[in-house]
C-alpha cells in the first residue's frame, strides 16, 4: 500500500520536468516591417512577445499539428545552406498543458530559412538555423494557406 502511495507523486514530478506538447499556435509576424523585420522570432531572447505579430493567430488542429511536425521530421525538407536573408512571415509555437512555451519556429518562406528555439533534433533540426528545401517551403506554403495565415501566396523559391 505504501510503495503505491510513493509511486503517484514520482510520476507526476516526472511529468513535470518534461512536460508533453499539447498545442501548436501558429502566427502571422513583420507585416508592418517589410524587408527589415521587427522581430526574428514570436518571443525574443529575453522572453518579450513580438510587436508586430498579426492578430489572427490559429491554433493547429491535431492533423494540422502531425502534417507540420511530419514536414520538421523530413531531411528532405531541409537543406545544409541557412545563408542570405532571413524576413520571417510566419511563426509556430508549441505549449505545453499549462501554456508554458517549449518551442517555436519563425520561417521565412521567401528566403528558404527557419529558425527554431530551441533546437530539436526530433524534426531533424541539429541547429537553431536552418535552409530549407523546395520541398520544405512548398510543405509550409501548403499549410500556412490551409489554415489561412496572410501572405502565404506567391513566393520566391530558394534554389
């Protein structure tokens, strides 16, 4: 009865120290900064909320959620070149049950480029910069105009 008793609270403090995602939140950034973008990322380095994030956010569905980490997980969207400009449009941000952050994301379509803070290698992400493929800013450009985040259209394409 006693070993039962310790073995609930051992559970729930591991629990705690890794606490599961439940919810991606993905967003719409610089709209008002164009070619010289105000924030690099949804929340800075200090923990600061971007000042030129959209209004609209959109919070994925669970299949939307498994299409954007499935695209992450694929070296195939991936490319060893995170070189030239980096104008993030568009951000993901992973929470936890209690809504604590665990991860973002800010892509830049235009530019072929993402950032992820921190990095993950579960998406195949070994730094905290990275190129992305044709194949990875199509996957995205597919799936910020599914759930109708702005300026997903037309884009440059890196080579």
């Amino acid at each position: 009865m006693r070993a039962a008793l310790l073995l609930i609270p051992l559970a729930a403090c591991a629990r705690a120290r890794m606490p599961e995602v439940t919810q991606v939140t993905a967003f719409s950034m610089n709209a008002n900064s164009p070619g010289n973008p105000r924030c690099l990322a949804v929340y800075g380095p200090s923990g600061a909320l971007c000042q030129d994030l959209d209004a609209r956010t959109v919070t994925l569905s669970p299949g939307e959620q498994a299409r954007l980490e499935a695209l992450l997980a694929d070296p195939a969207s991936w490319t060893d070149s995170a070189e030239g400009c980096f104008t993030p449009r568009h951000a993901f941000v992973w929470t936890n049950p209690t809504g604590q952050r665990r991860r973002q994301l800010a892509v830049s379509l235009g530019c072929g480029v993402a950032y992820m803070d921190p990095p993950d290698k579960s998406f195949a992400i070994q730094n905290e910069r990275l190129g992305l493929s044709r194949a990875g800013v199509e996957g995205l450009r597919e799936l910020c105009m599914a759930i109708e985040l702005p300026a997903c259209g037309e884009l440059e394409r890196p080579e």
